[in-house]
C-alpha cells in the first residue's frame, strides 16, 4: 500500500534552482536566472509510481468517486513506472492517496522536484556535474527493459537519495507552466508555484535517450490532458502540513500538443 512506499524526506531548505543559459548550448532562456529559494519541509517518493503502486490504490479507492477513468493497468513488469498518465488523472490519483491515508499527497512543485534532483549543492546533474555517462551502462539500458523498471538496480541516486530521476520517464509537476517565470513577477522566494499559464502543466526529467541532456533545470511543458508513454509521476506529501496557500486551477480540457 502507499504508505509503505519509500520516501525521502528534505528538510526546510534554501534551494539553488535554474541554469546559466550562456552556458552551453541547448540551455534555454526559460531555465534562467539562477535564483535560490526557501523550501519548507516535505517528503518525496526515492522512486517514480509503479504500476502495482497504482493498482494498490485504485483497487482500494471508491470506484464512485473517481471523475477522470482512472482503472486498474495490466502491464509485463509490476515494478514498471505508471505512464500515459494526464496531469488530470495524476491530481485525481494524488487525492485519492490522501483520502485513503489521511496525508496530504500531491505531485510536486517544479522547485521541490529540482531540488529533489540537484540536493544542496546544486549540481548539474542528479548524479553530479559531470556530463559523462557510462557506455557500457548506457548500451545495457538502451537493450533491456530497464527505461521502465522503476526499481532496477541499475538506477543512480541524487544526492538527497531520490533514485532514477533523469533515467526513468519525465514527471508531472504541480505548476502552470510559466515560460520567464524564475525571478518574474510572480516568482514568489518561499515555496514557489508557478501560475499564470493555465493552459499549460509543467514536468521535469526524462531519461538517458532524450535529445535533451538531462540538466536537472531541463523544463517541460505540455497540456494537462496530454499522455505520453514516456511521462510519469512521482507523488509527495507534507507531513501532515496544509496544502501549498496557493493553488493551481483546472482548466478545461482541449486537445494537447507537448512542447520542450
């Protein structure tokens, strides 16, 4: 059940998010200027939701409740990662979790999970700042069936102890997707929640085959109804406290083309 799902708890923090644009080539505007902010305390899955993960709730869950077609999945591997998930279905998932365990689960702010990925010293990289990766891990990757497998051995942890955050899928966030959101108008320095972009949901990560090198700043940005057999979602909870003072609006369902 999910409360016996393993978690990594960050302290109250102060956090170095977004990149130097002039900094390499491919490094976008939308990942600019480097600022820090101040995180209050929270806990985030060390891995991105199983399938069997996803089942264990939906099999417990009220079926009359459930108001986007949330069901139960059949896949080959149960530790495979939950994909083709809306930013809908993964907000209708993330409270059912809370009603069946009396916590508050939501998916992350983009900040939250970039820390998650980057830990204190702001590296680059989840695995540190060095762009180098392994050719022979990499081939063993591109072979197997390991870019699903949510727990395979074969996963590197970020510094804060998250597991396979740039080797698995690309993550739901919990944000509007503001392009010049870092340091704009409405960059808030304590718990950060981008808003002002309702059409649009942000996600973070990827895995080692995207074009895109996987910075831990990297943003992606899609509609909220739009699912992908390379998106995914790794859920957090606060401990018991309130849900974050500000909260993202739903916006009405159209047709979606993503966008990185």
């Amino acid at each position: 059940m999910i409360n016996d799902i393993p978690t990594v708890h960050v302290p109250n923090v102060e956090a170095v998010v977004g990149w130097y644009t002039s900094d390499e080539v491919g490094a976008a505007l939308c990942e600019s200027p480097v600022s820090t902010v101040r995180l209050s305390e929270y806990y985030i899955m060390k891995y991105v939701l199983s399938v069997s993960e996803w089942n264990d709730v939906i099999d417990a869950a009220n079926r009359e409740e459930i108001t986007t077609g949330l069901c139960h999945r059949e896949v080959e591997f149960a530790d495979s990662a939950v994909v083709n998930v809306s930013w809908f279905e993964a907000v209708e998932f993330a409270s059912i979790v809370s009603r069946l365990t009396g916590m508050k689960w939501r998916l992350p702010t983009e900040c939250e999970w970039e820390y998650a990925a980057r830990g204190p010293h702001g590296y680059k990289f989840p695995w540190g700042s060095d762009a180098s990766v392994n050719p022979s891990m990499l081939q063993r990757y591109v072979l197997s069936e390991e870019p699903r497998r949510g727990r395979s051995p074969m996963l590197r942890e970020s510094p804060v102890g998250c597991a396979g955050m740039w080797e698995i899928v690309s993550e739901w966030c919990l944000d509007e997707a503001v392009d010049k959101w870092y340091g704009g108008a409405r960059w808030q320095c304590t718990d950060p929640l981008g808003s002002g972009a309702p059409r649009y949901r942000s996600f973070r990560g990827g895995s080692l085959l995207d074009a895109a090198w996987p910075r831990c700043s990297f943003r992606g940005y899609a509609m909220p109804d739009f699912k992908s057999s390379s998106l995914g979602i790794r859920l957090v909870h606060d401990g018991g406290r309130m849900m974050l003072r500000r909260s993202v609006s739903v916006a009405t369902r159209t047709s979606s083309a993503i966008v990185r």
